[in-house]
C-alpha cells in the first residue's frame, strides 16, 4: 500500500505591513478567535473522528525572512503522514531542500522549494499535543 504525501492543509501564513491591526480586523468582522499567533482552526478526521486534526492561519510582518527564500507575500504549510519518508522520496525525486527536519513537540517540520520558487512548509503533526494544548488554552484539562 503507497503512503500518503499530503493528507491535507496545515497552515496558512501571509505578510502584512500592520499583522496586528489585521489579526484585530479578522477577529472582529469575521468572528475568527484571535490569539498572539493568528487563528486555530480544527477539524476531525474523516477515516478517524475520534481525532482532531489542526490548521493554523497566521498573519507575519511584512519584515519577516520566514519565507526566505521565496519572495513570496505568503507561504502554505502542509500536512503529511511520515515526513522522514517523504524527505527521502522527494530527495530522490531532485526537489530542493530547504533545510533538515526539525522536531518539537507538536510535530516535525521541513521546508522546500517547488518550481516557482515558493517555500512550502511540511509538517508531520502530533495533534494529541495541540489537543493538550487547546484545553490548557481554555481553562480545561
């Protein structure tokens, strides 16, 4: 059986002159719940819906080298299901690597390049923390 690569959308990020005045406009007119990283957004799985899966929208200063080295204004973070394997097939497959894995406690991370030169982040999330996280967040554990 082939592995998934992508298995959905992890994130979206974009630049703005004043991130700050825009996390405050969202919040207000599109009711979206608003903290010092942008917004959460969760869903449940569809083969597992017992399990959250998490999406972050996040808005960066228009300064910021995130998303270096694309010259992009924004970049899209994707889900993946075993982000080591993947690094191997896209290595075989000549797509340029950004950088090595990165792990934290709420998943792995990469970074590369597709033709146009926009940086996508990969990410191999471990959403039993974000959970974890999400009730500290709001007064339950």
């Amino acid at each position: 059986m082939d592995k998934k690569r992508v298995t959905g959308i992890g994130g979206v990020f974009f630049k703005s002159d004043t991130p700050d005045a825009i996390k405050e406009w969202y919040g207000k007119h599109l009711g979206m719940d608003i903290d010092q990283y942008g917004s959460t957004f969760t869903f449940r799985k569809d083969k597992a819906p017992d399990i959250r899966g998490y999406l972050q929208w996040s808005v960066m200063s228009k300064e910021s080298t995130y998303f270096n080295p694309s010259k992009q204004e924004f970049m899209i973070n994707y889900r993946v299901e075993d982000l080591e394997w993947l690094v191997g097939e896209l290595k075989k497959e000549g797509v340029t690597i950004l950088d090595e894995i990165e792990s934290y406690e709420y998943g792995k991370f990469v970074h590369i390049l597709d033709p146009d030169g926009n940086k996508i982040e990969l990410w191999e999330p471990v959403d039993s923390f974000l959970d974890a996280y999400e009730k500290t967040k709001k007064g339950t554990t």
